[in-house]
C-alpha cells in the first residue's frame, strides 16, 4: 500500500512539475501573422505584424531583420508593441526584378515568423515560411495529463 502511494506522489509530482515549466512556453508564442508588401515607386516596405499579447510593453516583437537577397539589410530593435496588430515601415529598399525578401519577426519571449517576398515584373509574390504550431506544448500538456489520470485509474 505504501508503494501504490509514493507512486501517486511521484507521479502528481511530475504532472506539477510538468505544468510549470509547460505554462512558461505557453505564454510565450511567435506573432501569429505577418504581411509583407513593397512599393516600388517610394522603395517602401511595409511589414504588418499580429500579436495578440495582454501586456505590449513587456510582451513584444522586439526584433525584426529584413534580409535582401539572402543578406541582412536591416536589423532593428524595439521595446514595445504598440498594440495586437501594428505595422512599420522601412524606406530606401531599392529592388529589382528576381529580388527576393526575407523579413523574421521575433518575439522577446520566444518564437518568430518569417516571410518572404519576391519582385516579379508581374509585381510581388508573397510566401510564407513559418513552421511553428502555435499552441503545441499546450496540447501537449493535456495530452500528457489524460495519459496520467487515464494510469492512475487503471491502478
């Protein structure tokens, strides 16, 4: 009887242990979109940004870095958002026909998006390379805690 309890102790142990260090990666997540678009007659890039945080001055995108052809343009740094959905804009980008842009948005508490943008005479193609899951660890989460009550009632 003594052994079935330690087991229990341990096991909720862990399913605590999980939740803590679980609920700091749920708070922190990547923007959840990003729009690129580029005028060609100011050489202006417009960047809106969508992320959806209780607090901009300390939840933020605190960086974005704008890559032209593969190579860094820009890097810029920010201290707060101005709200859940905001936009900058960066003059002097002169583009060409093939050129290919790469803007990464990151997060100060984890997590980014990337996009893509390439100048075609038909105008500009937008593509998207974001392979995070929003939300995965917290899926996670409560797979695992099912899993644990599931075990525990089967002893």
């Amino acid at each position: 009887m003594e052994f079935i309890k330690s087991k229990r102790f341990l096991i909720l142990f862990i399913m605590f242990l999980s939740f803590v260090f679980l609920s700091f990666n749920v708070s922190a997540h990547s923007p959840s979109s990003m729009t690129l678009s580029y005028d060609s007659s100011t050489n202006e890039l417009q960047v809106d940004i969508s992320h959806q945080v209780s607090d901009p001055n300390t939840h933020y995108v605190e960086n974005i870095v704008i890559k032209i052809n593969g190579e860094t343009n820009i890097s810029k740094d920010y201290t707060s958002q101005s709200g859940s959905s905001f936009s900058y804009t960066y003059e002097g980008i002169a583009l060409s026909e093939g050129d290919l842009i790469q803007v990464t948005a990151t997060c100060n508490q984890g997590g980014s998006i990337s996009k893509e943008l390439t100048i075609s005479s038909e105008g500009v193609s937008e593509t998207d390379d974001d392979n995070s899951t929003p939300g995965f660890e917290l899926l996670v989460f409560i797979i695992s805690i099912i899993a644990i009550i599931i075990f525990v009632k089967k002893r």
